[in-house]
C-alpha cells in the first residue's frame, strides 16, 4: 500500500442501524403457512451498523452515526453494538418509538435471503451540533446512502476537512444525486442503477466525480476504474450458507483498508478490494452477519 496514517484508523460510519430479526429457513413459507425454523439470531444490522462492526473488528475505532432511540429494542442494539466495539452516537437519544426493525428470512441451502424493513422512514435526522468536529475526529466517513440530510451535511463537512468519503451503493435512493459529488470512492451493487446511466454505472460516477468506483456482482467478478486504470477483481468461492451482510463486510473492510493508504494507486485500490472481497465471500460461510469475525 501507500503512504499510511500512523495508529489506530478511526472511521465515522452515517446511516441506517436496525434491528434484525433472521429466521434460517428451508424455504420461504407461503402464503398462510407456517414453518419452523431450523436456526434464528436478533442483532444489530443495517448497512452502516454492519459495515461499523466490521471495521472494529478489524482493528479500527469505529463511531456510528444514525438514529436508535430509546425504546426498549434500542437497548438490545446498542447493546450488541457495544459488544461488538462500536460507539454509537444517537441522534434519535430520548424518541420513543421503536427502532427499523428487518425481518429477515435465510434460506438453507442457498444462503439467499428474503428482507423487510421500514429502513429509515421512521426518522428525519438533523445533523449534531458538534458534527465538524466529529468528522475531524476521523480518517474517513462511510456513507449507506440511508437519512440522506444528514449524509449531506456529513460529506459536506468531510469535503472541507479533508476526510476520503466512502459510499455503500446498495441501491439508487432519494437524494443520492446529492450526495455524489462529495463522495470519493463508491462501490455499488449491481442493483444501484442511477436513473439514465444506461446501464454503466462505473461511467457514471465517475462522471459524477467520484475517484474510485468499482460494481460487485454477487459471486461474479467486482468491475473498478480509478485515475490511473481499471480492472477485475475475483470473489473467492465459498460454500453459501448465509447472503446477508456480505456486502456491508466488503465496505467496512474496504473502508478500513483505505483509512490507512493516504494516497492510493490502482494496484492499492485493487488490492483493498481483493481483501475485502476475500473476507465477505467468507461471511457466507457461516449463518449469522458475524459469525465470520470467530475466523478473522
């Protein structure tokens, strides 16, 4: 890698945190039936929460921005985020109301899995007052996309502190236009189609002035392009168990990769996003978002 900062890397993670309820299940029942299922945990999840969770795990001091509350399913995600070594900063602190909470069905077998959630409807998030210094306090800022004002005003912030700007890309969402322009690395999905991109994503951010940008097509080769060139970067095979969060380990582990490389190359970013690839491909492995972090 690159020049790096000297200790520990600190990352700031913006977006949504939710209560995940996963059944591991033979099939997805249908309508009217009832199954048993073979496995169930209840954790904290969301895109910035798993992302966060993995970038302490990996060594960094990860700090998640984002709206919890205090109803009583609050204290069982703060709790988990505790134990997991994540500090969160609740800016929904003294709401009532209950968290996002998902719904998850895993399949047995497949490893894919079936979601519902309300996301991050339940809340419209202002910015802290203290966020300058909040964002000072970091290496770099994940963003999921997810309590858009806040996500704008963090990057702004970022932006003119200096501070590199992750995006996770799951989808296309209101007020992504926005928040592009103050994003210098985004690594999407294949399901994040930005409205008239005909199809190349990777044109597009670019075209958006994002620096490093690559696409992840589930098991399939992840496609980036960067400054000095662009290429592939192949997913290890694994046995499927269990989809879900892979891709919120690939972005924490790649946001943890380039809190530490003040300047990378191409050969960096590919690199990074080797790693990082190798890890979530890891993740499906095993049933549970963390149960991966037992081998790492």
């Amino acid at each position: 890698m690159g020049p790096r900062t000297r200790g520990r890397p600190r990352g700031l993670f913006v977006g949504l945190c939710t209560l995940d309820v996963v059944q591991l299940v033979d099939r997805v029942p249908a309508p009217d039936e009832k199954l048993t299922a073979r496995d169930q945990l209840v954790v904290a999840g969301g895109p910035a929460a798993n992302a966060a969770v993995a970038f302490a795990h990996l060594g960094g001091a990860a700090r998640l921005l984002t709206a919890v509350g205090s109803h009583p399913l609050g204290e069982t995600v703060r709790t988990d985020l505790d134990r997991a070594g994540v500090a969160v900063i609740d800016l929904a602190a003294g709401r009532d109301e209950p968290p996002a909470v998902s719904s998850v069905l895993v399949t047995a077998g497949t490893g894919e899995r079936a979601v519902a959630s309300t996301n991050a409807r339940a809340h419209r998030l202002a910015p802290p007052p203290d966020l300058g210094a909040l964002v000072a306090a970091c290496d770099i800022v994940q963003f999921d996309g997810h309590h858009p004002a806040l996500a704008l005003a963090t990057a702004r912030a970022a932006r003119a502190a200096g501070r590199r700007t992750v995006l996770d890309g799951g989808s296309w969402k209101p007020g992504t236009e926005d928040l592009l322009p103050y994003i210098d690395v985004a690594v999407c999905s294949a399901s994040f189609r930005p409205p008239g991109a005909a199809g190349d994503t990777l044109r597009f951010l670019r075209g958006q002035g994002v620096t490093w940008a690559a696409v992840s097509h589930g098991p399939r080769p992840l496609v980036w392009t960067g400054p000095d060139g662009g290429g592939t970067v192949d997913v290890p095979e694994v046995p499927v168990v269990d989809t879900l969060g892979a891709g919120d380990v690939l972005h924490g582990a790649l946001t943890h990769a380039l809190a530490r490389n003040a300047a990378p190359t191409g050969a960096d970013f590919a690199g990074a996003l080797r790693t990082a690839a190798t890890l979530a491909a890891r993740s499906c492995a095993s049933f549970g978002t963390r149960a991966w972090m037992r081998e790492v």
